[in-house]
C-alpha cells in the first residue's frame, strides 16, 4: 500500500464515523484523536503495517495491533495523530474505528448510555463510550481522558 492510500483510507475512515458520530450525538465539531483501521486479513496487515512504519514512529505495541505517532493527516475532524493497524479479527469486519474527545464526557455518558448502539467500556486506566450502528461499517469512541492525553500528545 502506498503512503497516499492510507491518508486516504484514514480519511474515509474519519468521515464515516463523523457521520456516525453526528447522526447520534450532539457532539459536533469535536476533534479525532485517533483512528484504528482494521485489517481483514493478514496480507492486508502486512501491508497497511510496512505503510504505517514508513509514516510514523511506533508509539504502542498493543495484543490487538501496533500505534504510530503520524505527522498530522488532514481531516474532516482536523488533524489526526495517531494511527493504529489493528490485527484480523473476526469480530471486526468494519473498516474501522476512530476515537473523539468529548465536549462533555460526563453529560454524554449520563445521556448516552441509555439509547441503542451506546455501551460503556471500562478499561484500568480509562473508560470510554462505543457506538455501533449496523447501518454503518465503522465505529466510534468516546474516550476519558482523550487518547492523546493519555499518550501525552496533547
């Protein structure tokens, strides 16, 4: 894959799920922080990995798949930092996920977490806030505190 294939599958990713993200919160104009794509086989792993190596330093090596630190990628959200390759996985067939901050993280979840689609996920450090939409081949999340603060980024 080449290094222009991957912007462009970053920013396909981030206007999907800022579609998404639209059509079921009121969280407009937030920024992405981070976007996730999900490869569906291990050829295409191997590739969107060689590509990210090449684009950015590794930032984290997760059981789930590696994040680089980008130069920044233009998009509909503004500009992205963080990219990780995710490793295939059965259970996510989508194209990917991204990650925005919240305006108000508390006043999301309390409004949120009650509707269709939202779930909460608790993880040792942070929490965040999924959303799925079978109508739509991404997904997004919400995370406390930011994933760029978690990473020191911001």
């Amino acid at each position: 894959m080449k290094k222009e294939d991957l912007i462009l599958l970053v920013q396909e990713i981030v206007k999907k799920v800022t579609n998404l993200k639209d059509k079921h919160t009121d969280q407009k104009n937030v920024p992405v922080h981070y976007v996730a794509i999900f490869s569906q086989n291990q050829e295409e792993y191997d590739s969107l990995l060689k590509t990210a190596q090449q684009m950015g330093s590794l930032l984290k090596e997760t059981p789930t798949g590696p994040l680089f630190q980008v130069e920044p990628i233009d998009t509909i959200s503004g500009p992205l930092r963080i990219v990780k390759i995710r490793i295939p996985d059965p259970t996510r067939p989508e194209k990917g996920d991204a990650d925005f901050a919240a305006k108000d993280y508390q006043k999301l979840k309390d409004v949120c977490l009650s509707k269709p689609g939202f779930e909460l996920i608790e993880r040792e450090t942070f929490e965040m806030i999924e959303l799925m939409d079978k109508s739509f081949d991404v997904r997004i999340y919400f995370s406390n505190p930011p994933v760029e603060k978690q990473y020191r980024l911001a």
